[in-house]
C-alpha cells in the first residue's frame, strides 16, 4: 500500500456499517467510516487526525474483507515514487519537497517543474549535492512516464 491508494468499501464493508454485523472494534470501525471510495490514504489520515494506528488499521480492514484498494493510476505510482526519493534522500527535511509533488499536477510537466521547483529549493536551504541527487533520481521515476 502506498499513500496514493484509495480504498471502497465491500459489500461485506457497507452491511457492518449499516448493521454492525461483524462485531468489528471500535477502532477499525472508526477508519471503515472514514472510507468515501474517494479519498487516498494521505487524505483518510488527514480526516482521521487524533484516531490511532490509521495506516495499520486499513492493512487490517483489507484483510477482513471490509474494504478493498482500488488499482493507482501510472501518477500517483509515480508521486509516490517521487515521495520516497525525497524521504530516502532529504531525510527529515523532505517535508517541503512532498508537500510539493504531492500538490503538482497530474502531467510529466507538471510533476517536472514541481521537481525543478524543489531542486531548487533544496539546493538553496539544504545541500547542493543532495539537490542533484535528488534531481537526477526524479529523472528516473518521470523518464516512465510519456
């Protein structure tokens, strides 16, 4: 699972919503309820703030069967590429850098002058070598994209 999954509910998902029929704990009960079929598990997290264990519990409503993750578009396979060079390279100042990629838009563009953007930006605040090496394994990921 990535942070670009989106999630719907099952058949067997929406009757436990409707009539609690399988006994599932609160806690999970709780992110089955979050489950729009629209949202992706960065925005579930955003929506469940405060609620524990968000990611682990949606492993766990896969396994039950309550809910199931829709196929990722070639994009957001690709962001979420992007997103773990940035955590691989930059560390704890990749923030800004996902931040970005997660709000470029869904073009080879796009994604390429949000790259520029943040090679710019880690190269002025962080390290000029880890702005190349950040820029050239983004380069990669986008090279897959046509």
């Amino acid at each position: 699972m990535d942070d670009y999954t989106i999630y719907v509910k099952t058949e067997k998902g929406e009757e436990e919503i409707k009539s609690r029929k399988y006994s599932v704990p609160l806690s999970l009960r709780h992110v089955l309820i979050l489950i729009d079929g629209k949202s992706n598990a960065v925005k579930i997290l955003e929506k469940g703030r405060g609620l524990p264990d968000i990611m682990n519990s949606l492993d766990e409503l896969v396994t039950r069967g309550l809910i199931e993750a829709l196929p990722s578009s070639e994009v957001d396979t690709m962001k979420a590429d992007l997103i773990k060079a940035a955590k691989d390279i930059l560390g704890a100042h990749a923030e800004r850098v996902i931040k970005k990629v997660r709000g470029a838009p869904d073009t080879r563009e796009g994604m390429m002058s949000a790259i520029d953007g943040c090679r710019k930006v880690v190269k002025l605040t962080i390290d000029e070598r880890k702005a190349e090496d950040f820029t050239k394994r983004c380069s990669e990921i986008l090279s897959r994209l046509q």
